[in-house]
C-alpha cells in the first residue's frame, strides 16, 4: 500500500474466516495490494485447524489478525466491525477476492455522493483458480422495491458501507446463516440511499465448500422466515423465487435417483414440475420486473422510498420514435392518494411530488402510473414483446440526508 494520508478517509475491510487456507492468500493480496492508502484489515479467525495460520504470518505486520473461536460468520464480521476505526467499512469473505481499485472507488463514490450510505458495484463469479466464469448477472440500478420484496441483486463482495449508517441500524443478524448479507442491506435500504457504480469491486468464488452453493430447504426457509419478517406477508414473492428454484433441484435430484425402469416417468414428471415451477416463479418475478433492469417501465409499476416525508422527485423519458405517443400522462399515488398527475411530451422530464408522513417505522410505497403503452415488436423497432411505457432513470428525495466522513488522526494504517 502507499504511505498513509491524512487527508483521506480510513477504510476498515473484515474477513471473516474458518479453514480457509486453501484461498485466504490470495484474498488478503487483493486487500493489501489495493492502490488506496489508507486501510485498516482486520481477519477474525475461528480458530482455524487448517494451514491458515501459516498462510497469515508473513502479513502481520500489514493487518490484524484475531484467531479465536466464535459463533458463526455473522458474529465474526460484528465483532471485526466492532473493532474496526474507519468511517467507511466491507467485509470480504476468505475465499473472495476484491477487484484492483475497488476501494478508491468506492471511497471517491462516498466523496461524491454524501447522501449514500451503501455503495455497490458490478462483480465476476470466479472457480477455484480464479478464473473468471461470467458477470454476476443480476447486478442491476438500485430498487429498493425489489430488494425489499423480491430479490438479492447486489453481490456482497462489491459492497461498502458507512460505519455511521451500519451503527444506526445495528449489526448483522448473527440467528442468520444464509442470507444475512441481503437482511442487512433490507434495514439500510429502509432507512438511506444506496449508489450504484459502473466499476467492478470484487469476485464471489463458486466451489462445492463454499457456503453460497450449499442450504437447499433449510436455506429457503430461512429466506421465507427474513422475508416475512420485512414484508408483512407470509408468504412474499422473494420467498416464491427462491423456494421453487429450491424445490425444483431438491425434486429433480430425488427423480433421477429412481430405478432404471422407471427412468422415462421420472424424465417425464421432471419436465413438468419444471414448467409448472418456471410459471410460478415468472408471475412472482412479474411483480417486481415492472420497472425493468434496462429501465424501461410497464404501464404501472411500484418503487419504495427511504423512510421519510417531503418533497420527491422522479426523472424519466418518453420515447420519440414510437408512432402515435405524442404524449405520455405520469401519475404517481401513495396509498391510493394522488401525489402527482402531469403529462409530457418527447423527451427526458423531471417530476417533482410531496409524500406525505407515513405511519412510523415504513417507508413510501408509490404506484408509478403510465397513460400510454406500446410493444416495441409490435410497431417493428425490435423483437421485444414487453409491455412499456417510458424510461424511467430514478425516484427518490429531492433532499436526501447526508453523511459526513471521518478523516481519521494521522497514523499507520
């Protein structure tokens, strides 16, 4: 790393760690070899039985390293925050690996945007030799509807947090083995705006030992559970996602283990619950795809709000090669109440709206409504056979709060 700068922000990293000396190496490199300055890296290690404590020696004079048994990974990571002395912080897993750049990326994001208290960006899936398979591919622009109710599209391995955001809402959920990650961006989603950045941070590596590519039923139960919780709803849409996937490899992995004779049935029952599945999982996917990755919306959509009250505001634009839209009519309710009704014509617009108080602890839920819709494979101009309506880039505060970072004393980090 380069020498220390005062003048800069320190960044805490935790890496929550268990016998990982197979990988922990190359994930300690891909912290200490970042270009920014000032990092603080703390590893808290659950008393590893493995070579891990061999890979770490020759670091130690670069990090902080704690080897002591603990109570899971969620309690590994609060006690790595806990100690940590930066006003921005990450954990990165031991067997992942951070992109060249990713802090200073981040940091400077932070700079620019004081409004964020999570910063996200785009990420790789790569094997156990680093090779890299593909784009995670659900990374998308920040919904804080769909990560609420729908879905985890943010790869936790290119998140950072504001330490002042993390403390407001508490630590992680240490009763949580499987989707801890996605609970706590659900409490700051809540409450703070999140940014989303073009770079690539970081890497989630897939093999049979890792935790993400194990849990099956006891996994999505415990989403349906964290779920609930969040949405109000036993049974949320999130929870259909991912239980019928869920269901899906449990079922077919029990079918193709029955006798040979029997073989054809079970080809046959195989294909129908995955059809009867994939529509499931579809309609359930419908409700939060109504405001699309590309950013196209559908005639009606909904978006949440950070917890709050006042004024909002909605930039969008209507599409100039679509015979016969001279205008487009957008109205945007809050509880069946309407917030705003204004049309416009060709072009990028920027609706402005009061939200009213909310009843304590939710946050706005707006229904985003279009007069005119049109299928762009209809009228020729592509094969795309989805009902749209206008582009819609963001919805959010006109005002939101902001953060100030703490530039720490001058000292080795």
């Amino acid at each position: 790393m380069n020498a220390y700068d005062s003048n800069l922000p320190l960044v805490t990293i935790v890496t929550p760690s268990y016998n990982q000396g197979r990988f922990i190496r190359e994930t300690i490199e891909s912290v200490l070899n970042q270009d920014y300055p000032n990092i603080e890296y703390i590893i808290m290690d659950n008393a590893s039985t493995d070579n891990t404590a061999e890979v770490i020696k020759p670091y130690l004079s670069r990090l902080t390293y704690i080897s002591e048994p603990d109570d899971g990974q969620s309690h590994a990571i609060n006690k790595g925050f806990a100690l940590a002395r930066g006003s921005i912080v990450a954990w990165l897993n031991s067997d992942d690996v951070f992109q060249p750049g990713a802090v200073s990326a981040a940091v400077s994001a932070f700079i620019a945007h004081p409004e964020a208290a999570v910063i996200y960006g785009e990420g790789f899936q790569i094997d156990v030799d680093s090779n890299v398979k593909q784009r995670f591919p659900f990374t998308q622009h920040f919904d804080r509807w769909k990560l609420v109710f729908l879905s985890d599209y943010i790869l936790q391995q290119t998140v950072f947090f504001r330490k002042a955001a993390l403390d407001a809402v508490g630590p992680l959920r240490e009763d949580l083995d499987w989707v801890m990650d996605w609970e706590i961006l659900i409490r700051l989603a809540k409450k703070f705006e999140f940014v989303q950045l073009p770079d690539y941070l970081g890497s989630l590596r897939e093999h049979e030992a890792a935790k993400t590519s194990q849990g099956g039923i006891v996994r999505a139960s415990e989403i349906r559970r964290m779920l609930a919780e969040h949405c109000g709803t036993p049974f949320p849409p999130g929870y259909q996602v991912y239980g019928f996937v869920t269901y899906e490899q449990v079922w077919t992995k029990a079918i193709e283990a029955w006798p040979k004779w029997l073989e054809p049935a079970g080809t046959f029952l195989c294909k129908a619950i995955r059809k009867v599945l994939f529509k499931l999982v579809n309609r359930a996917m419908v409700h939060g795809q109504r405001w699309y990755r590309d950013l196209w919306m559908a005639p009606r959509a909904q978006v949440m709000l950070s917890e709050g009250s006042g004024e909002a505001v909605l930039h969008g634009q209507v599409p100039g090669n679509i015979p016969g839209l001279e205008k487009q009519r957008v109205r945007v309710l809050n509880r069946g109440r309407v917030l705003a009704d204004e049309e416009f014509g060709h072009g990028k617009f920027e609706l402005r709206f009061s939200v009213p108080e909310q009843p304590e602890g939710t946050s706005p839920i707006l229904d985003i409504e279009a007069s005119e819709s049109f299928v762009l494979a209809k009228i020729g101009l592509s094969t795309d056979k989805r009902t749209l309506s206008f582009k819609m880039f963001d919805v959010g505060w006109a005002h939101p709060k902001t953060f100030s970072l703490t530039v720490p004393l001058a000292q080795s980090a």
